[in-house]
C-alpha cells in the first residue's frame, strides 16, 4: 500500500486510505497515463451527487469546531484521517451526523456553503448539484427561513465570485422516517420557503430495512411542484431497490445505483430509458459497499450502454475530491483524454442545468479538449 498522504496532486491529507487501513487502493496513487491527471485538474466540469455537510473539508470542519468547542469532531487534519475511516455504512452514518451537529447557526450554513464552492471553483466545477439535508438543520434548531436564506446567500455570492454554479437538491434522510419526509417535502414545496435554486428530490441515508416504496407520496408531491426525483439506490442493497425508485418514486438519475449490475434487464431499462447513474467510486470502498476498487462495476455500466457519470458523494471524509474520482474512472475503464472528456460531457447532459448553461459548459470542455489535444 502506497501512502497516499506523499502523493503531490492527491486531495486533501484525509479519509480512509492511509497505509495498512484502506481496503484497496482508491485515492491519489490510481495509476493513469501520464499527464491525465493535469488534463483533468483543468477540465471543467460539473458535479451532480455530492452532499452540502459531506463537502466539509479539513479547513471547514477546524473553523466550524472552533466556533463550538464542545463538539466530539477533531480538528487536527490527522486525527480527523482516523475519524473519518469507517467500519460500515451505519458507522458512515454516525460520523456524518456528528459534523451535521457542527452547524449550529445560519451563519455556520453560510460559511460550510460558501467554502464548499470555492472548493468546487478550485477543481474546475462550473456547474454543481449539492444534496442538502434541510430536515436535520431545522430538527436541530436552526430556523426554517434563515437556513433558506443562508443557503441562498451563499449560491448567489460563490456564482459571482468563483463563477461557480450551484443548484440544491434537497433529500429527505429516509432512516429518520416519515416525519423527515413530510418535513423535506414541506420544505421543498412550500413557494414561500423553497429557494430559487432547488431543482431536486431527493432519499438518502442507510437503504437496509427503510424500503423506498413508503416515500412515493412525497416524491409525487415534489415531482408535482416542478422538481425532478433523485434519489440514492442500490448503494448498500440490492437491484429491487433501483427498480422501486423508478417505478415508485420516479427516479431520473439514480444516486449510485451500484447494485444495477446484478440484473442485465434493469441495466438495459436504464441504457434504454437513458436513467443516468451517478457513480461515486470511491465512496463505495469506504462505506465499504463494494470491496475493492477492481470489483467496481463502473465498467459493466458502460458495456450495457448506461450513461454513467462521475461524483465524489463526501470528498472530504472519503480522501478523495472530483478530480481524483475521474482520475479512478479513467483508470477503471482505461480512457484517455478523449474519455475523459466525454465524462465530463455526460455529467453535463445529465445535469438539470437549462439548455443554454449545459451548452455554455460543452463548449468549454470541447474549447479545453482540443486547445490540450493540439498543444
Ligand atoms: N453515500 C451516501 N449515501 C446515503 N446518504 C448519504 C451518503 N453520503 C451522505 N449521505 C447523507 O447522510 C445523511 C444521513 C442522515 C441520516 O440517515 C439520519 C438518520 C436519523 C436522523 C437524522 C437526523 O438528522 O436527525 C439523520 C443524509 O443527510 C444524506 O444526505
Ligand atoms: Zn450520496
């Protein structure tokens, strides 16, 4: 095993692929052809499954503990490498709830929003979809309106300053059961407090033992307030989950999906009906939902014709960031500039970006592409 801390291009120092702990490797030693990974430090992109409490890098989570000294969470960036390797996805669940616990205030939503951005910004994310949890905020006091207009204040601010768009996708956190739910669907629908940027639905949390069926009235009242569905399925159970979130809880991408490859027929009902998946390879080894990196079924996706794209889910708790998960990606399906490229043009087809933002972002990535490709 590599010590993937020496690596000078990998993300941040954190998450669980460290010497002796990692199941396999998944971070910044992914080898690709050689100067793949400068082509895509400067790629634009745009990112469609990564969450708002998830994104809180090193440099957030200090700030934000030191604003609230109470909290479990460390803060130095080494002990947070320990903190952050999980044993299962229940364990994810329960680390990911103590940073959640970090944000107290609207201006604590600000800051994380804001921060998250320009983390974006500095990977080339022009366009980014960020699953926000807003159940477990106003749960925990923060006030309904504020957390609102914090989330709001910040999109407005990172467009202007990072050039950076960000668009929400609000997610109900299944485990915490019906009252999350109608609290999520209140929220995203209610004209008075849904924020001009929401442009999603969303089911996250564990899958085991929280079937999908049981939310489809509040996927039916989203979808009929003009949001599209996205829910996680397939993540940590098996293809009957995917096929409930389609049929149930009419799915347009499918967050993960990863269980898909068990069943040729949903693979070619996603190929067919053209239900984008959203892969977050490296997620999947630290939750612990595949194996190994090789026994991910990205390449399988891609064989049954599905239109895959590439996400980094929680980067920071994962060791990872949206470059190294293209980098992964090339690695896995051995794609070179052309490839990758053409990732990050299915990101942009299967955003919910309007016709002229998706066709502002292809023609930079094309730009990108050939001004590398000729020089
Ligand atoms: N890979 C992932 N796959 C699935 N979800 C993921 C993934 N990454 C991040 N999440 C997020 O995990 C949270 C889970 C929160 C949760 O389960 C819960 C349970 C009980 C009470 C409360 C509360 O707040 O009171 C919250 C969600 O917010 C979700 O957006
Ligand atoms: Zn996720």
């Amino acid at each position: 095993m590599t010590d993937h801390h020496a690596a000078p291009d990998g993300p941040a120092a954190t998450g669980l692929t460290r010497p002796g702990t990692a199941p396999g490797p998944t971070g910044p030693d992914a080898a690709v052809r050689p100067g793949l990974r400068e082509f895509i430090a400067g790629l634009p992109k745009a990112e469609l499954h990564v969450h708002h409490v998830g994104s809180a890098s090193p440099r957030i989570v200090s700030e934000l503990a030191a604003r609230h000294p109470d909290s479990k969470v460390p803060t130095d960036p080494e002990a947070l490498v320990d903190y952050f390797t999980f044993t299962d996805f229940a364990h994810f669940v329960e680390v990911y709830l103590s940073v959640v616990d970090l944000i107290r205030t609207p201006e604590d939503v600000r800051l994380l929003t804001y921060e998250v951005a320009r983390d974006l910004a500095r990977q080339q994310v022009r366009y980014a979809e960020l699953t926000v949890t807003p159940y477990s905020s106003t749960r925990r006091g923060i006030d309904e309106r504020a957390f609102m207009d914090a989330i709001e204040d910040a999109r407005k601010a990172a467009e202007a300053e990072f050039g950076t768009v960000l668009r929400w996708c609000f997610d109900i956190p299944g485990e915490a059961g019906l009252t999350s739910a109608e609290e999520t669907a209140r929220l995203a629908t209610d004209d008075r407090l849904r924020p001009e940027g929401l442009v999603s639905f969303g089911l996250g949390g564990p899958e085991i033992g929280v079937p999908r069926p049981q939310f489809k009235p509040y996927f039916d009242r989203a979808v009929a307030a003009g949001l599209h569905s996205v829910p996680h399925a397939g993540e940590t159970t098996g293809p009957e989950t995917v096929w409930d979130a389609l049929t149930e809880l009419r799915a347009e991408r499918i967050g993960h999906g990863t269980s898909s490859a068990r069943d040729p027929k949903l693979l070619a009902h996603l190929a067919e009906h053209r239900i984008p998946l959203e892969v977050c390879p490296t997620s999947n080894i630290a939750t612990r939902a595949v194996r190994t990196l090789d026994e991910h079924p990205i390449k399988d996706f891609v064989r049954a014709g599905v239109l895959v794209t590439v996400n980094s889910d929680d980067p920071p708790m994962f060791g990872t960031d949206l470059n190294n998960e293209y980098a992964v990606a090339a690695r896995l399906l051995d794609l070179d500039e052309q490839g990758v490229a053409a990732l990050a043009r299915n990101a942009v087809e299967a955003s919910f970006l309007d016709p002229a933002g998706k066709a502002r972002v292809l023609d930079e990535i094309d730009t990108y592409a050939s001004a590398w490709l000729a020089g």
